[in-house]
C-alpha cells in the first residue's frame, strides 16, 4: 500500500487530509498541495488547540505538511518537476 495510513506528527492510524489554514479568510482552505495528513487527535490541536499559541500551531503545521509531503515523493506519489 503506498498511501498515508498513519499521522505524520504522532503516528496514530487513519488519517485526515489538514488544511493549511494560513493566509486564508474564514471558510476558505488553501490549495490541496498545502495538506498533512494528520490523525483527529493532531489535526484539532492545531486547528483549534489551547495548548499551543498560534506561532507554535503555525510551526507544527508546516511540519506536518513538509512531512507529508516527503512521505508522499518518497512513495513516488508526487515529484518535483522543473
């Protein structure tokens, strides 16, 4: 199985697709290149967590989706192109 079955942050089993929530205006979700794929647990801490300023929940993100997306190339699902 190639895809994301586990959080890239906790490593918790099944998976939500986050939206990056940066630069965006209520209800509106950045581009799908821009997602983690991230469990319940982790996705609402980050969107909505006491826990963490929004610097940190900011930070944890893009860690995620950087993550993320170096799952994905290394399964080849994705790739750099010029």
């Amino acid at each position: 199985m190639n895809e994301i079955d586990s959080c890239v942050l906790c490593g918790a089993w099944g998976i939500q697709a986050a939206h990056s929530n940066q630069h965006r205006g209520r209800g509106q979700k950045a581009s799908d290149a821009l997602t983690a794929a991230l469990c319940p647990k982790c996705h609402g801490e980050i969107d909505n967590g006491k826990h963490l300023s929004r610097k940190e929940r900011r930070a944890r993100m893009n860690e995620a989706i950087v993550l993320t997306l170096d799952q994905l190339a290394r399964r080849q699902l994705v790739k750099a192109v010029k």
